[in-house]
C-alpha cells in the first residue's frame, strides 16, 4: 500500500504546483494590466511643454523601456528629445528638425516602444511600426539602437534594406512587429509578398524625412502610403524640415506639431564644430586635399565627393601613393555586403580616412570623426549641413573644411549665411602644398585602368556641375577644366556632350539614376560623353592615349575594381580563323581533286 500512498500524495503536490502556477501567472496579468492602466493614466495627465522634463525618468515609461535605456546609459533628455517625446507619447503627429548628432533617433523609437507596449502588442497584430531611412547604412544604425533600448520588451523587429533575396526576406516579414527600411524595398515587399499585411499599423516614421520627400523618392514614398491606414500617427524627423502643404498632404499628417529646436539658435550647427572654408582652383583640388590627410595622419577624417566615380578614383590613386594613414570608400553601387564590412571598419578605427559620396551624409552616426572634408561644393546649404554632422556629435569636438574654387565662393557663402550657418576662410601653408599631378600622370601610363576611372571621374563631375540648378554657384564655364584633367594625371581633357533642357529636364535626369536604384539598391551613375577628332590634326602620342579605346583587359581590369561580374554581350559566339579569296577557293578546289586521283591510282596498283 506504501507506493500506492506515495503515488496519490505526488498526484496531489503536481496538482498543487499546477494550481499555484495558474495563480501566479493570473496575479502576474493582473499585476501587468494596472501597471499599463497606470501608465496610460499618467501619459493621460502628462503635460507635453513641462519645463520640469530634464531627464528620461521624468517621463511616463514603460519598466522595459527604462530598463533598456539605463543599460544603454541614456540619462538626459536632449533638446529634441524634451520636446518631442512627450508630444508623441500622447499620440500627437511630429514635425521634427533639429541639428544634426542631437538625439533624433531616441525621440522617435522610444514612441514607438511605448505605444506598441501600452496597446499589448504580439505577433498576431502584425506590423505595427513602420520606420523608412533615405539609406541602408542609417537603417542598420537606426536598428542597432532599437535594439539596445528594446532588448527588454518581446517585440518583434526586422531590417528590410535588400542585400537578401526577396524570397527570404518575405519568410520573416509576417512575425514582425516593427520594420525598419529603405523606400524602394518596402515598397517592393508591399507590391510583391503574398499576405504582407499593414491594415494594422499604428505607428509611421520618416528619418531624414526632407531627403525622402525629395524628387528622388517622391514616387515611391507616394506608392508606399497608399498602402498605409491614414489613422495611423506620423513622425518626421530631419535636421532641415520642410513644411511644404503638398508635402504634409501626400502623407496625410493630422495637425501635426512642428518641434524645431534650432530655429532660435545663432547657428544651425553644432556650436562645438569648427568650421572653416579653403579657396583652391579646380585644378589645386587633389593636392590641397593630399597636403591636408599627409598633415593629419593621426585622424579620423570623412571625405565627401560628388560622385561614386570620384570616389574611385582618388580612392585608388591615393592608395598608390601611399600616404601613410588607412583608406577607405564608400559609395552606392558597391554591394551591400561591402558597404556593412568598411562602416564597421571605419566605425571601430581610430586613424583612418573614409572617401564616400552623400550615401552617409544622412544620420550615420561614426563616433570620434575628428576632420569632415567636402572637396566638392554641397549642391545646397542643406546638404553641408547634414555632411558636416559627421562630426561634433552628441556635444563633441569636430572640425570641418569645405574647398571652394573661385568661381563658388560668393554664391555658396549667402546660401550658408541664409542658413545660419557660421563658417571663416582660411588659407593652406605653402610649405603644406605639394603637386601630386606628376605622379598620377605615371601611374595612369603604368595602369591604364586608372587612367579609364580618371576619365569616367572627369566626365561624371562635369556632368554634375552642369546638372546643378543653382547657376550662382556652379559655373561650368568658369571653371578650368583643361587643368583639371592635367591635375588627375590624364594626358588630355575628355571631350563631353551636354544635354540641353529646362529647370524641370534637369532635374529629371538629375535624379534617374536615383529612381532607377529604389528597385535594386544601388546608386547608378551615368554620364553623356562623347570624344571628337580633327582630321587633319598632328596628334601627340600622349593625345592619341587619351583618345584610345580600351580593349578588353582594360575593361576587364575596371570591371574587377568597381566589383562589376557584368558577362560581355557583345563578344562573338564564333570567331574567324582566316579570311579566304577567290582565288583560294580556286587553288583549294583543285589541290582536292589532285589528292582524290591520287587515291583512286593507289587503290588499283597492285599488291605485292
């Protein structure tokens, strides 16, 4: 009877167990159900202009955001943060615009934490959040910050910038609950992926939203909203914001609230940045700029050029001529495997310069970048705006230098004075100036596929000048072109066709390549060239190399280093060993017939 007795009391003590776990996971709802009353109470009484908000304890926040926020070490409210937060927390639409490096992201994440948290979010609910960013490079950053502060709660959160089939990318997207992504390939998903559905959202996000709502995006962003609820709360971040009525309208904003924290300040930059102009000639662009990384080889440096093509190519040449310090380069149409691994390496190095075109002018945050360079002149104040806040981020030290040719100078200083912006002349050492020209002009003879990127840099900058809508600062005809060609090591100046057309024709070529790379994810990059020969001209031998037409190993050898597999079209299926005449066919008819006696004969001889 022993075992029978034990077996009844082990019945019993599961029983029990069981009944006390069902308890505790019921005083454990009811628990969490007054807490979320209790926090939507206090949201309720939360007064939004409160001079008294200072700190993020200050705000009504759910334990797992506040958790998330002290592992990460955020205590004080920034500017941006003060404002908006709480605007957002009681549900109110956000135009947001503030300096770069002051916190945008926390004061659009943390709202988005907390309205999925109050409303009892789960995976059964779907998408609730939808975050867009101009790049791929913010969307990673934007995410890793999602998940440092949100580790505690049990959302789901997905990265949707392509790099991955679409096929497997659709896999996940129905478990989550927050998105964060690029245009084009949410826009792709909302087209393409069976059962994706945003009937449920609550929450959009635009960072960097002037960039988005330009003519690059414009199509797509429409395209995407259409997809969306329009009782959904919106949020526009930006350091310059746009208050545009068509704008506001094409994303249907509900009396949104406009929180700019630097319209009253002296300056629409960092007051610890330093910044400072150079006037250089064209031509004096790459020395000045190879003088001034040789002079600061213990520095974190970005570099900002026009084009992906530029990019390249002093990315390369400078590589060459060694100056002592680590080189990097980023642009669009490297793939997105790539651009991941050189933002992390230029993330974690201490010395190092980062050649990139505007691709990481928006938000990327890399921390310690001691030196921002435009060598090529921001088509507006806006857009130095946001490359300069590469540096002095989050109340740090930074410095800025943009070259001016001549011919820049006045237009491009009203444009930055109208924005507040303060920025003193300075003048480069003489001792500091050294002509690297002579030593391109060698290596473009040594590798002729540096000489193939030199001119496709050429072309692609000209081409961008032209394309520029403020004639009073970009004049295509005052700049010396012949000497910018000698100053990059090429032999002669490459010859170009320009399209002619309105403000609008411009505009739409302008930004094609943009449009055409919301499907893919790249950056294209086209050019109108064309070259033009006397005929009865004395050409030099360094003139008849300008003019020459790559052959295949050079254009093999460009294709491996921009990382294009591109097959060759064009190449023939088969080739022709030899040319025949008339007369050959002749001669060779007769020597067949020759041959076909001569057997005959032998066939009838006899054998011995």
């Amino acid at each position: 009877m022993a075992p029978t007795t034990k077996t009844a009391r082990s019945g019993r003590s599961q029983k029990q167990h069981k009944s006390r776990s069902t308890e505790d996971r019921t005083e454990k709802r009811k628990r969490d159900q007054e807490d979320r009353g209790k926090l939507q109470r206090a949201v309720d009484e939360l007064d939004p202009k409160s001079p008294t908000i200072k700190s993020f304890t200050d705000l009504p926040l759910s334990a797992p955001t506040a958790a998330g926020l002290r592992s990460s070490h955020f205590e004080t409210l920034t500017d941006i943060q003060a404002r908006a937060i709480p605007l957002a927390l009681k549900g109110r639409d956000i135009l947001g615009a503030a300096k770069t490096g002051s916190g945008k992201t926390l004061a659009f994440l943390i709202p988005v934490l907390e309205v999925l948290f109050r409303q009892q979010w789960t995976e059964l609910d779907g998408l609730g959040a939808l975050i867009i960013s101009p790049t791929r490079e913010l969307a990673v950053q934007i995410f890793e910050v999602l998940r440092q502060i949100g580790r505690k709660h049990v959302f789901s959160a997905g990265l949707v910038i392509g790099g991955k089939s679409l096929k497997e990318e659709a896999e996940r997207l129905g478990r989550m609950n927050i998105l964060v992504c690029t245009p084009g390939r949410m826009l792709q998903h909302l087209d393409q992926t069976a059962g994706f559905v945003v009937d449920n959202l609550q929450m959009l996000v635009l960072d960097e939203a002037d960039r988005i709502m330009d003519m690059g995006f414009q199509s797509a962003v429409d395209a995407l909203v259409e997809h969306l609820p329009k009782s959904r709360q919106t949020m526009l971040f930006s350091a310059t914001q746009s208050k545009k009525v068509s704008d506001l309208a094409r994303l249907s904003l509900k009396e949104p609230e406009y929180v700019a924290v630097h319209e009253a300040a002296e300056a629409a930059t960092p007051s610890t940045l330093q910044q400072h102009y150079i006037v250089t000639p064209l031509p004096e662009k790459l020395d000045t700029l190879f003088g001034f990384i040789k002079s600061n080889l213990k520095s974190k440096i970005v570099v900002f050029l026009s084009s992906g093509k530029q990019v390249r190519f002093v990315y390369e040449s400078f590589r060459h001529l060694q100056p002592g310090i680590p080189l990097l380069h980023l642009h669009g149409r490297q793939k997105q495997v790539a651009r991941l691994e050189i933002t992390h390496r230029f993330t974690t190095s201490k010395n190092a310069v980062l050649f990139a075109t505007d691709v990481v002018a928006r938000g990327v945050d890399f921390p310690a970048v001691d030196w921002v360079i435009q060598v090529d002149c921001p088509e507006d104040a806006d857009t130095y705006i946001h490359r300069v806040g590469r540096t002095a981020r989050y109340e740090s030290a930074g410095r800025a230098v943009l070259f001016l040719d001549p011919s820049e100078e006045e237009g491009m200083l009203k444009r930055l004075e109208h924005k507040k912006v303060p920025i003193l002349k300075v003048h480069v050492k003489e001792t500091k100036k050294k002509s690297i020209a002579d030593q391109l002009q060698n290596m473009c003879f040594q590798y002729p596929d540096l000489k193939y990127l030199g001119q496709k840099a050429f072309i692609s900058y000209t081409r961008s000048i032209h394309l520029q809508k403020d004639k009073s600062v970009f004049k295509l005809q005052k700049l010396d072109l012949d000497g910018f060609a000698t100053s990059m090591g090429l032999a002669g100046t490459p010859q170009i066709k320009y399209q002619k057309g309105g403000d609008d024709d411009i505009k739409r070529i302008k930004n094609a390549s943009r449009a055409a790379a919301l499907s893919s994810g790249s950056e294209s990059e086209g050019e109108a060239a064309g070259t033009t020969k006397k005929k009865d001209e004395v050409r030099t031998k360094y003139q008849k190399m300008a003019e020459r037409v790559n052959q295949d190993v050079l254009s093999s050898h460009y294709r491996k280093l921009i990382g294009d597999a591109d097959d060759d079209e064009d190449a023939d299926f088969l080739s022709v060993k030899r040319v025949l005449g008339d007369d050959d066919l002749d001669a060779a008819a007769s020597a067949d017939k020759a041959e076909a006696r001569l057997r005959r004969r032998r066939q009838r001889a006899p054998h011995l």
